[in-house]
C-alpha cells in the first residue's frame, strides 16, 4: 500500500493535510471554478463526496505515478459553463463500461468502478480500457 500526502482543501481555510491510498483512487478530475479547492479524488468506497484538494489536476496525477487514462466528462444536462471536465480514472479500478442507454444521447460511455460507483464519460474510449 502505497501513502501520498496533499493538502485537503476546507472551507473555511487553512487546508489540513490528507495522506491517501493510491490503490484506493478510482479518479481525479479538476474542480470548476465555482467549487473548493483545484481537485477532486475519487476513493473507493466514498466515490460519491470526494476529496477535495488545493493542488493543481497535474501536480496530482503525476504524485499518483501515472497509470491515469484522461477522459471527457459527459453531463446528462449539458456540460456547466466553464466546460466539460477531463476525468483521469484509474483502469485497474474499472468493472465495465458499457454504452449509453438506448434512447440517451448517442456517444457517452457509464464506467462502473469496482466499489459499485460511476462516472459517465464521452466515446470513444482510449485503447486499454
């Protein structure tokens, strides 16, 4: 099990530290603008809150050591006005992807994580997934 350290981004300040479990990262994606902090992670088993950092998406991925394949985020309601997220997802941490539900917009893709939970991202999937 391998230990990193980031700043947990809090509202209010001062951030605290967080150590994380890189075999526990399903995903990383950049805040929007609107949120707190610079990042998000995704752990298994707390997929649905996050973790939420103040270093920047690439200080981030390249601590996790690489491994991440980057990925457009797909928003069933539109993409929010400071554009689509790049979501980088951690393939050892994927159960399946399958396509977009019939009658749903044609080209997203639903990955299932292990722990049960998913994100949905655009098509064409990147090579290995």
């Amino acid at each position: 099990m391998s230990m990193i350290s980031f700043n947990k981004s809090n509202d209010p300040h001062p951030p605290e530290e967080v150590r994380i479990n890189t075999d526990a990262v399903l995903y990383a994606e950049a805040t929007q603008p609107d949120q707190v902090g610079k990042t998000v992670l995704y752990l298994q088993g707390e997929a649905e809150k996050g973790v939420f950092l103040t270093d920047a998406i690439t200080v981030v991925v390249d601590k996790l050591g690489g491994g991440l394949m980057p990925m457009t985020r797909h928003y069933l309601a539109g993409p929010p006005a400071a554009g689509a997220s790049i979501v980088f997802v951690a393939p050892s941490k994927v159960s399946y992807a399958r396509p977009g539900t019939p009658g749903a917009m044609i080209g997203f893709w639903v990955i299932r994580f292990i722990d049960g939970s998913d994100v949905r991202v655009l098509g064409p999937l990147p090579a290995g997934l």
